[in-house]
C-alpha cells in the first residue's frame, strides 16, 4: 500500500516535472517573445545566493504587503548603508533593487532608476545573472511608466530570456505578466497580445502551484473586460483578484480590486453596488499608515465619488461626513 503510494507521487512528480518543461519550452518557441541577446554563458547557479537573513528584511515585507512604503523605504535604507559598510556586493545589489521597486511604487522615477544605474555599475565586476535579469525587469516597468513602450518589452524580453534559460519559474511568470502589462498599456489594439501573456503566466501558475502573483493576473483581465465594457466578466475576474490579494494579505492590492469591482458597477449605474465596494476601498486605503501622496489622491478621488453617490440617493448627512473626510486629504495651501 505504502509502496503503490509512493509510486503514484514519483508518477506526479514526474508528470508534473514534464509538465513545466513542456510549459517552459512553450513559452520559449513563440516569436513575440524571443530574444537572441546571447544567455548560455550566463551562470545560473547565481540564482542560489540568499542574502535574506536579517529579520528587517522581513519587517521590510510586512510593511510592503500592508501597503506601508515609507516604513519599507527606511528600513531598506538603513540596509544599504549597512551593506555598503560592510562592502557585501551581492547584499548591496539586492537593497537597490529594492529600493528601485519601492521608488517605482511611490512614482519617484528619477530615483528609481538612480537605485537601477547603481546596480548596474556595482555589477559590472561580478557580472551576476541574477541582478543583470532583474536590473532589465525593473528596466521595462520603469519603461512602461514613462510611455516608451518599445524599450520596456525590449527589457523585459531579455529578462524573461535569462529566467527562462536558468529556469527561474517564479521569474518566468513574472516577466509573462509584466509583458501582458506593457501590452495592455499599449491600449486596446494590444489586448490580444496582453491575454497571450497573462494566459500563459496564470497556466504556469496553476501547473507550478505558484498562486503568489495570481491575483495579479486576474487584475488585469478584469480592467481588460471592463474597457471592453463586457462588465459581467469584469467583475468575475476582479472578485478572483481580491480573493487572491485578501489570501496573501496584501493591501494594497485589495483597495485596488474594490475600487476597480466598484468603479465597473458605477459605469452600469448600479449606484448602490458601487457605492458598497467604494466604501470598502475607502476604509482599507484609509487603514493604511504613513499614505503616500498616490495613496491620497486615491482616497480623494473615492471621496468625491461617494460625496456625489450620498448627494444624488438624498443622503445628507453621508455626503456631509465624506465632505469632512475629504478635508484630510486636500492639497494643503502654501
């Protein structure tokens, strides 16, 4: 029994073992994605370095996760100055990225990409394939923000080659779903291009049982259905998103997904609908501490919004509570 058992599993393992190669290969053989940057000479085992040992660093996630970049900024600070002390090259690589992510959040981009060169430059010596792949990813997000569109799928190509060369599963997914991203900033022309992409980042996800940046993917299909106004799809897709971003407690993410579940009832005019899922939006991004600027044009912006909900339903004294609310988070005269 204990052997039959045993078998079975070594069948899985094996089944499923085939299955991400055949997952893997297939990503490789479609021409939008190819790259011909030469990648066979890269030394994957670079992969295997962890620098992750300090608990800030997982102080630095939990403030992340909950939306609180200005305490995972200074933490990562405090870090960098640390690993330049104690000249750690690989250490002092894996804070810049991050502090180049973090910088990209709060839409800092001329520090972002300062974070991004100076990874570059310290690398130049060591030649790690590990920050070469995510110096071009974070290249192509940064890219995407500036509108230079061809540049961020050049980028994030080649990260995408190096992760599909040393296979880095979570990394092959996540440059799938940044590709789907850029073609769906591209505009509605490229939203084929975009599902393409997503598709397949969400069938290695399923197959791997990697679920972490799955909610991501059903983000976007949502705001994809929601331009093509096929509303009922949308919101099936944004519900999938939220139940995924509530599992991994990131919030962030969930004020994201109410407001969007929110803002698709609103162009179907169900008042009452949108106004429940703006309300919810509005009380996770308020719970969120040290908000950044984005964070309070975001929270203004559901304020007026509800303001007009609570005025037209004959509500007066909600409108006249979002009013007050709305005080908080006005730009302050000088």
């Amino acid at each position: 029994m204990i052997l039959n058992l045993l078998i079975q599993k070594f069948k899985y393992f094996i089944f499923i073992s085939g299955l991400v190669i055949l997952l893997l290969s297939s990503c490789s053989s479609n021409n939008s994605l190819d790259d011909k940057s030469i990648v066979e000479n890269y030394n994957c085992d670079d992969f295997k370095i962890n620098v992750q040992n300090d608990y800030r660093y997982l102080m630095a996630k939990d403030s992340f996760q909950k939306g609180d970049l200005v305490t995972t900024l200074s933490v990562y600070k405090e870090l960098l100055k640390e690993s330049i002390q104690e000249d750690s090259p690989i250490k002092t690589l894996f804070v810049l990225e991050n502090l180049s992510i973090i910088y990209l959040k709060m839409n800092n981009l001329i520090k972002s990409e300062a974070m991004l060169v100076r990874m570059d430059v310290r690398n130049r010596g060591l030649s790690n394939v590990k920050y070469i792949a995510h110096y071009h990813e974070n290249y192509g997000k940064l890219y995407r923000i500036k509108k230079k569109y061809k540049e961020s799928l050049e980028h994030l190509n080649k990260a995408y080659r190096i992760y599909l060369h040393c296979k880095q599963v979570d990394r092959v997914i996540a440059s799938l779903i940044q590709l789907g991203i850029t073609y769906f900033a591209m505009g509605e022309k490229h939203f084929d291009k975009s599902i393409e992409h997503l598709k397949r980042a969400y069938y290695l996800s399923i197959n791997t049982k990697k679920y972490t940046k799955i909610s991501i993917i059903f983000y976007f299909y949502g705001k994809i259905y929601q331009l093509k106004k096929d509303y009922k799809n949308a919101i099936h897709f944004l519900q999938l998103a939220l139940k995924y971003d509530k599992q991994y407690k990131y919030v962030h993410g969930i004020a994201q997904d109410l407001y969007e579940i929110a803002y698709t009832y609103y162009l179907q005019e169900k008042w009452d609908f949108a106004k429940h899922f703006f309300t919810r939006s509005y009380e996770v991004y308020k719970s969120i501490e040290n908000k950044t600027n984005e964070i309070k044009t975001k929270i203004g912006e559901i304020l007026e919004k509800l303001i007009t909900l609570s005025r037209n339903s004959g509500d007066v004294l909600q409108e006249n509570f979002y009013k007050k609310e709305l005080k908080q988070y006005e730009p302050k005269k000088s």
